[in-house]
C-alpha cells in the first residue's frame, strides 16, 4: 500500500511538472507570436506612412516595394472583371504587354483576405496586399502548433515558431506591407519539408494521403514560382531516387496534376530576352538588390552567428544511428541554397528555412542535454541579435513615395500612356489604372530600356519618337534637382553608358531628364498638370504649339 501510494505521488508531481512544462511553452509561443508580429509592422514602418490627403496614417497602407504595386495592380484587374488569370497584358510595358513572372496562387491568397475585409475598411485591397505576407506567416505557425507530429515534438515545433517569428530573413520575407510572393513560396516550401519528414515515418499509417498532401504542397510551390521552388524540389526527387532508391507514385500523381492545371490555367511562365536586350537586361539586373550576391558577413547577419555553428549542429545530428535521411536532405539543401545566396541575394529566405529545420532537429532531443541547451540559449541570443541589426539598419527614406505616387495620380484624369522613372512606374499603374511603359519585372525590359533612352535623350526630337511609340501621355519625374543623377545615371547605366558626375557632367544639362526636373526649356508640347512635394506630372500633347 505504501508502495502504491508513493508511487500515485510521484506521477502526481510529473504530471504537474508536465502541465507547468506545457504552461510554459504556450506562453512563450504566444510571446513569439506577438513579438514576431510586432517586428514585422515595423521593419518597413513607410507601409503606414502619413498622407496630407488623409486623416490618419493607418487609413490606408502602402507597399513597400515597386513589385508590391505590380502585384496588387493584378489583383485590381481581376476585381475590375478583367479575368481571374492574367497570364498575359498590356498595361505594362505599354503598348507590348508582357507575360509576367507572377503567378495566380498568391493572386488568390490576396482574394481571400479581400473577402473580409470589404466589410471593414474603404481599402480592402491595400490592407490585403499589406497583411497577406504577415498572415501567411501566422498560417504557417498554425500549421506547426496544431499538426500532429511524429517526428517533431513540443520542443522541436515551439523552436520552429520561434525561429520563424525571429528570424531576419523570415522577418522581410513576411513583413507587412511586402505583398510579395516569396512568404507564399516560404510558406509552402515549409510545409513541404515539415510533410518530408512525416511521409517517410516507419509507422504512419495513411502514408498515401501525406504523400498526396505533399504534392499538392510542392505543386503549389511550384505553380507560384519555377524558379526556387523547382531548383529545392529537383534536389529532393534526386536525393530519393538515389539514397532512398524510390519515390511514392501518388507524391508524384498529385504534383504532376497541380502542374499539369497550373500549364492548362495559365500556359509557361519562361522569358527569353530577344538577342539585343541581353545585355541591357543583365545591367538593369544588377541594380535589383535581390539579384545581387551577398558577402559572408550579411549572410551571417541574416542567418544570425547560429549560422557559424551549423558544421558542428549539422555533425552532432547526423552522427546518430537512426535513419537520418531527411536530415541528410535538410543538410545538404541548406549547404547548396547559403551557396546560391552568395550569388544571389533572394536565396536567403529559403537557406534561413534550411537553417532552421537543422538547428531544431538537433535541439529537440533530449533539449536539457548541456550541448542541446547551449545551442538553444545561442539560438535564441542570435534571433534577438539579428532581428535587432535588422531593426538599426533599416534605411531612412522610404522605398517607394507611395503617398506622392497616389497624389500626383489623381491628377492623371484622362487615358494614355505613363512614362516614369521604372521604380516608380508600378505605383502609379495601380493608382491610375492607366498603362505604364516601364516597370519592375524583367519581362519587361524593352519598357525599361525606352524609359532609360528618354531621359538620357538629348535631343526632344528622339525623345519625342519613343513618346510616339509608346503612345504615351503622361510623363512623371521627380521634383528635386538632388535626384537628377540618381534617375540618369541609373538609365545611363541600363544602356551600358558612363554616369555623370558633378566633376564630369558632360552633355547632362541637355537631357530630357535635366529638362523636366529642373523646368529648364520644356518642350511647349509638355505642359505641367500637377507638382507635389517630391513628384511633377506632364501631358504630352503632340499638337501644342505647332
């Protein structure tokens, strides 16, 4: 009997230890949560800039990227009853039209915080586009709290969320007022490598619906972006088919279905340049931050010094006698993908995505072990740490003059084409509504190189042959002398010229762009039609004066 009773105590006491454990955990995921959040309103605070034009700076929110405008200029088009794919239009790169990069997987997810909030704001579709990364994220952690695991536990899924809230690359890649298709891509690619390691477990019994789940995950991914998606997924097959020397046929039945509607719905999305705008398009690439290489220290700032300590994480889990081939998998994607981001910037998300999976399959067992505990403690002052350099290194000055872009676009108040600048084109295509020549997407890159060839035109004779072209209206440029060599030499650079310096200005002062910023000599064909504190917008109209 005493034997009995002192054993009744004894699982009493676990089993309080194990709900304050439990206790514990929740509160410090609820935490994450809203911590993780806060660091994404805040990375990028323009997204709730003011506006003279409004009350409140939380009115209306901006984007922060000139891709952002494209994507939600999408999303308008198919509210405007223009059809639910847009595989294919005119008002960009005016009057060619392009066959974009963007997909409609994240068009939808947009849709489906549209929905709700019609009921809510007078601009559903601005805080749609500026919430729907943040809320991909909370999806995703959702995914991780709820789904039943076999091969990560508690510990391992609270390390997820809590990376995941804190990492700096998670951060911009699911920051509000970034509504790009990369926190879609993330998301998915996610899950998929989260439903990796279920699919393989020994014991599971409906191996078949995970392994259909998985595909559908992996097509989606795909569907949103041939490009990252498919370079992680070719590794996964190739791994299987030569470690495991096998791969389940309803994983690839499902995939190839989700590929198959995603070619029927919306046809290939892959752009070949014509042969003369190889060069161009390859200049005006390396003025895209994403396209850019990263050196070792930002790689490290954006993986956090975790990264530092992946070799020995990496031996310590893979030493193990248990069937590790997922993790093998993770270790060798992630190798490859920090590999990519040293050529190109935009791997980063997906390579902290490896990381992360890495650093939690090995803290997750046996988490007090005092190796598994200093990696833990590590882990969480690297998360602190880089989100807090990310926080300080954030740029003074708005990415984009969102506000000004929407003032000086109610001012445009009849059709016809837009020449700008190509960073600022996006916004004012969704502002407007009207066409815009240049924009953000390399599909485009005969806009942009029209763009860049009228203002370094220092003739108005040439200039005016590329407005004729282009059937173009409307022109907008800055309305600051300051910015003069930026938006020059950045098209002279397109065009593989040399830059204007203030020791060397050569023929500047005769271009188009020196014209129309500083109001010197305009054509009596432009007339001026609106100024604000940072823009000025002209109509080109071809028959005044003559």
């Amino acid at each position: 009997m005493a034997r009995n009773a002192q054993r009744a105590c004894h699982a009493v006491a676990v089993n309080r230890s194990g709900t304050w454990i439990s206790v514990a955990l929740v509160i410090i995921g609820i935490l994450a949560i809203v911590l993780g959040y806060r660091l994404r309103a805040i990375d990028a605070p323009e997204w709730l800039q003011p506006n003279a034009a409004q009350p409140t700076a939380a009115e209306r929110p901006w984007t922060v990227e000139a891709d952002c405008y494209s994507q939600l200029a999408r999303v308008q088009r198919i509210l405007q009853g223009q059809g639910l794919i847009q595989n294919h239009f005119t008002v960009e790169n005016w009057p060619e039209g392009l066959t974009p990069s963007t997909t409609a997987p994240f068009d939808y997810a947009i849709l489906l915080l549209y929905a709700p909030l019609t009921f809510i704001t007078k601009y559903p579709l601005d805080w749609a586009g500026a919430l729907v990364s943040p809320a991909l994220w909370l999806g995703l952690v959702l995914f991780w709290t709820l789904f039943r695991s076999r091969e990560f536990n508690r510990v391992g899924r609270l390390l997820l969320v809590v990376g995941s809230a804190f990492l700096p690359a998670f951060i911009w890649a699911t920051a509000c007022g970034r509504p790009r298709h990369q926190s879609l891509i993330l998301a998915l690619m996610a899950v998929g490598l989260t439903v990796e390691y279920e699919r393989w477990h020994i014991e599971m019994t409906p191996k078949r619906a995970w392994n259909i789940f998985a595909g559908i995950i992996w097509g989606l991914a795909c569907w949103t972006s041939l490009f990252e998606p498919a370079f992680v997924f070719v590794v996964l097959i190739l791994f299987n088919f030569v470690v495991r020397r096998k791969e389940s046929p309803a994983f690839l039945i499902s995939f190839g279905v989700v590929m198959l509607i995603a070619l029927i719905l919306e046809g290939p999305h892959i752009y070949f340049p014509p042969p003369e705008y190889i060069d161009p398009l390859h200049r005006w690439l390396g003025t895209i931050a994403e396209v850019r290489g990263v050196p070792f220290t930002i790689l490290a700032q954006q993986l956090t010094f975790i990264f530092l300590l992946l070799p020995f994480i990496a031996w310590g889990l893979l030493r193990r006698s248990i069937d590790r081939k997922v993790d093998w998998l993770l270790f060798i994607l992630t190798v490859l993908l920090c590999l990519l981001t040293f050529f190109q910037r935009r791997w980063v998300y997906y390579a902290s995505l490896g990381e992360l999976f890495l650093v939690v399959r090995y803290c997750q067992v046996n988490p007090l072990r005092w190796t598994h505990l200093i990696t833990i403690v590590l882990f969480v002052i690297g998360l602190a740490d880089g989100a807090i350099t990310q926080l300080e290194q954030r740029p003074e000055a708005a990415n984009q003059p969102s506000p000004q872009l929407a003032e000086i676009a109610a001012s445009i108040n009849g059709s016809g084409g837009i020449m700008a600048p190509w960073w600022l084109s996006p916004g004012l295509l969704y502002f407007s509504g009207q066409p815009i020549v240049s924009g953000s997407s390399h599909c485009g890159i005969s806009g942009i190189v029209a763009s860049a060839k009228f203002f370094t035109a220092t003739s108005w004779m040439e200039a005016e042959r590329i407005l004729q072209e282009r059937k173009v209206r409307w022109i907008v440029v800055m309305d600051d002398p300051t910015y003069l060599y930026p938006m020059v030499n950045t098209s002279r650079g397109i065009l593989g010229q040399p830059f204007y310096t203030e020791e060397d200005k050569g023929d500047v002062d005769s271009t188009v762009g020196q014209i129309l910023v500083t109001d010197h000599m305009v054509p009596t064909s432009l007339q001026l039609r609106a100024v604000t504190s940072q823009l000025k917008l002209y109509e080109y109209l071809p028959n005044s004066g003559k």
